[in-house]
C-alpha cells in the first residue's frame, strides 16, 4: 500500500510508434501511397508517364551494361546523335540517368493509377513496346560498323 498523498510511480517504459502519415496535400513523390479515391485522380497523362517509366527503365540496361564492361555504345551524346558511339563512360551516366528517371516516374505514377494489375501492365506494355523498338534501332544503327570493322 503506498503512503498517503502519494502515488505509484509507473516505471519509464519506452513506446515507439509509427509516424503519422503525412498529410496527403504535402506528399512527395518518395512518400506517395495509392489512395482509394486514386481512380478519381487517374488523369490520362498518368498512363502515358507509366509507360516512359518503363521505357526508360528498359534503356537503362543496355547503355549500363555496355558502359560498365567498357564497350562504346551509341547515346544522344554521340556525334552524330544516337548513330555515333559514346565512351563506357558516357554510358554509365546516361544509363543511371535513365534509371533514376523511370523510378522517379514509376513512383509519380503508382499513386494514381489503381489497381494491382492496371499499373504493372501498363508499365509492362511501355517496357516491352521500349525494347522492341531498341533492338530494331540498335540492330540496324550498330550493323553497318559491325560489318566494317569486322568485331
């Protein structure tokens, strides 16, 4: 029994609790989680940014790859543009800057288009439209210097 005017102390304990979510008018782009009115936010813009995001994610694996096993490769930089070829260098910059670019827009993008499967689609679709076009505009930019130096 505790004496009087006196009262039982609770010992400190320490409480962690998540922090609240952010108001929704002051998300960032790293911080934005799909709502569940998302489909009345869903412009037509969003889908077309979706499939750039897969786009450029898709570009960023040819010109990293062959930037970092220190192969030229044609880039925007070249000279001239995109037939020329690029230093390793060159294309591992230009390859970090597409991959930042597609994530940056994927996470944009992931909260307003709804939908477990919409979104992956809809980026899928720019991914894969992306790399067929890579590979026809590759094939036929990097034959004619295949043929001529005989590599």
């Amino acid at each position: 029994m505790a004496p009087r005017g006196r009262t039982l102390r609770q010992p400190d304990v320490l409480t962690t609790s998540a922090p609240p979510d952010p108001d929704p008018d002051q998300r960032t782009m790293f911080t934005s989680r799909p709502t569940p009115d998302a489909a009345l936010q869903t412009k037509w813009f969003h889908f077309v940014l979706a499939l750039l995001a897969g786009a450029l994610l898709v570009n960023s694996v040819p010109h990293f790859v062959n930037g970092i096993s220190g192969n030229e490769f044609p880039t925007p930089f070249a000279d001239p543009p995109t037939v020329g070829l690029s230093p390793a260098v060159v294309n591992v910059l230009w390859g970090l800057a597409n991959f930042i670019g597609g994530y940056a827009l994927l996470r944009f993008t992931r909260s307003h288009i709804p939908g477990a499967v919409l979104f992956p689609a809809v980026v899928l679709v720019g991914a894969s439209a992306f790399a067929v076009f890579l590979s026809l505009t590759v094939s036929s930019t990097l034959a004619p210097i295949v043929r001529a130096t005989g590599v």
